[in-house]
C-alpha cells in the first residue's frame, strides 16, 4: 500500500491501481492467527484506509469514498488512527462537494486532537483547513474554521 499511494500521489492511475490489487491478495492471504505479530497492526481498516488515501489522491473521490466504512471500522483502542481516517474523509467529502459531509466528519477527528499528541493529525487536520479556504463563504466552513483555528493553533 505504501507503493500504491507513492503512485497515487504521482497521479499513476495504473500503476496504483496495480499495486492496490497486489496489496489486496496479500492482505486476502492473512491469516491473523499464524501471521507475523509486526503484522497485526495492519488490519483491514488501514487496508482501506491507505487504499482510501491513494484513490484520493489519484482524484476518485467517489471510489475513495466507498473504502471509508471499513476504513473507520476500528477498536475504540484506536483513537489516532480512527482520527487520521475521518480527517482523510472530510477532505474526500470536501472534493466532493459536499462540505456538510465534509465539516461535520473532520469535526470528529478535532474532537480528539486535544486528546492526542499526534503531529500527523495535526498536520492533516490543518491540511484539511487549508483545502476549505475557498469555501469559506459557506456557514459549516466558517463554523469548522473557527473552532479548529482555536484548537489547532495552541501547542
């Protein structure tokens, strides 16, 4: 998955596409009970997760967004994972258009960054603020912005 989002980010619709189909046999092999323990954190949810990630970023937003279910299936116990993944669904849902969607799940993942010293959330949330700034004419955008303007900018 880590070749498929490098292909995403370099806008390889094939070869991510390719590597996402690699990385889902593999990940169909699994067998938990006799897998690697380095390998249990790799669940199906940051299968979907970084597949999510790469479809995002190859700009299939609809198909990005289909992966987000099993993506936010997560134990409780994973607060920071679950936080990054509703933050890379506000900015599927931003893409799309749709910045209800959008404001109401990166909500969900503010909500924890107080709780959480987490460097990637926080950059990925101020990610997500930055790709709102043209919107910012639309009330949910405003009332999104102001509260995690306040969060994100003390330490």
């Amino acid at each position: 998955m880590v070749e498929a989002r490098g292909w995403g980010l370099a806008g390889d619709h094939r070869e991510a596409r390719a590597a996402i189909r690699r990385a889902d046999r593999a990940i169909s092999r699994s067998v938990p009970a006799t897998d690697p323990d380095w390998l249990a954190t790799f669940t199906p949810a940051h299968h979907a997760g970084s597949v999510m990630h790469a479809l995002r970023d190859l700009g299939l937003h609809d198909e990005a967004a289909r992966h987000a279910d099993l993506a936010l299936d997560l134990p409780a116990s994973n607060v920071r994972t679950l936080a990054l993944h509703q933050t890379l669904l506000a900015t599927v849902h931003a893409a799309k258009g749709d910045l209800e969607a959008a404001c109401a799940t990166a909500s969900k993942a503010l909500s924890t960054h107080p709780h959480l010293a987490s460097a990637r959330l926080r950059t990925r949330l101020r990610d997500f603020a930055r790709r709102l700034k043209p919107h910012q004419d639309v009330r949910c955008v405003r009332d999104y912005s102001e509260h995690a303007r306040e969060l994100l900018t003390t330490p």
